[in-house]
C-alpha cells in the first residue's frame, strides 16, 4: 500500500515551515529540498551579475554613448537562468503564488487532494511536454552552431536553451519532493504518528 513505501521523519512530522506549510518531510522529500536549495543558493549570484550588468550598460549608454549588444543580451540570459532555476526552489518551499482565492479557506486534508491532483494532472503532463519539446529546441540550436542575430551579439546559444529543458528537470524533481509529501500527509508511513488533524486546522488558522 502506499502508507508502505513512504518513510517519514517522526521528529519533523509536524514541523512546519514560516509561512505555514503543513506538509510533513518524508526522507526522501527532505534529501530532495536540500539539493535543490543548494543549487538554487550556488546560482543565486546570477542576480548581482545581472544587476551588474544592467548597471554598467546604462552607464555606458548614457554617460559615453556607446551602449554594447553583448551586455544587453547577456541580461536576458542570466535572468533565464535565474528565474528558471528559481522555479524549483519556490515550488520546493512553496512560496510560489497560489492564484486559487479559495485555497487558504479549506482545510487542509482538502487542499492536500486538490494538490495531489493537481500535481498528477496537470503539473508533471505541463513538464513532460515542455522536456519532450526544449529538447529537440536545444538539439537543433547546437547541430546549427546557433548565434545570435546581431553581429556583436553573444556565440553558442544553445547553451542558454539548454536552460530551458534543466530549469523544467529541476522542477519535474521539486515537483516529486512535493508529491512524496502529499502522500505521507494523506496516507501516513509505519513507524510514524498521523497527521493531527487538529494541527493542521490550527495551522490553517494561523495562515
């Protein structure tokens, strides 16, 4: 059953994150979250690069007009990078917006089905189909030796497309770390106390 296979952290079973995630870590889930923090910390500084670089072409537009190709496009890649990586670290914690006006009203036993839905129908079929298609994208633009269309611009563009099909792999991975917790909150796992549901209420009033 699947209670079987889900190992949780009975000392962590209940904890809960800043901002009021009630889902339970399972070993698995927990291993997960941690790599991918660390990725989404060691590529966090493509944000001072980029605040970097938009600095130094503004100054060298207008102070001494002679505004480069190469800086502008090099923006929209580390941007690329960053947000694309940024993607599995906020579904990972669960900062990421929740459009749903009726999602904090619910308890939390509903909201965990509707996240166990969503993510079987439509998050993981949305990743599969971006990974199937980004990789042929990327393929063609390295056969081709892809550049950039302004003759100043940036060489080997198939190196920021391959962003495209990793940043959605590292969020196919968040979405499994998110799933595994999902099924220890619904279903449980030997060895560990249930989920109280009193707890979780309490913490759906604290949200």
């Amino acid at each position: 059953m699947a209670s079987r296979s889900l190992p949780v952290e009975s000392s962590r079973l209940n904890e809960t994150l800043p901002h009021g995630d009630f889902l339970p870590h399972t070993l698995a889930s927990r291993r997960i979250s941690r790599a991918l923090q660390r990725i989404a910390g060691a590529l966090s500084w493509v944000w001072l690069a980029l605040l970097g670089a938009i600095v130094l072409n503004v100054t060298m537009r207008y102070a001494f007009g002679q505004g480069r190709i190469e800086f502008e496009e090099i923006q929209w890649h580390l941007y690329s990078i960053g947000f694309l990586v940024g993607l599995s670290a906020c579904l990972d914690t669960d900062d990421h917006i929740r459009v749903d006006v009726l999602n904090a009203r619910l308890h939390p036993r509903t909201r965990a089905w509707i996240e166990l839905y969503g993510i079987l129908l439509l998050f993981f079929p949305f990743v599969l189909l971006v990974l199937i298609h980004s990789l042929p994208f990327v393929a063609y633009s390295f056969a081709t030796g892809e550049v950039s269309d302004s003759a100043a611009g940036l060489p080997l563009r198939w190196l920021i497309k391959a962003m495209l099909p990793a940043g959605f792999l590292l969020l196919a991975v968040a979405g499994l770390g998110r799933l595994l917790r999902v099924l220890a909150y619904l279903f449980g796992a030997p060895g560990a106390p249930p989920v109280s549901e009193a707890a979780g209420s309490d913490r759906h009033a604290d949200r």
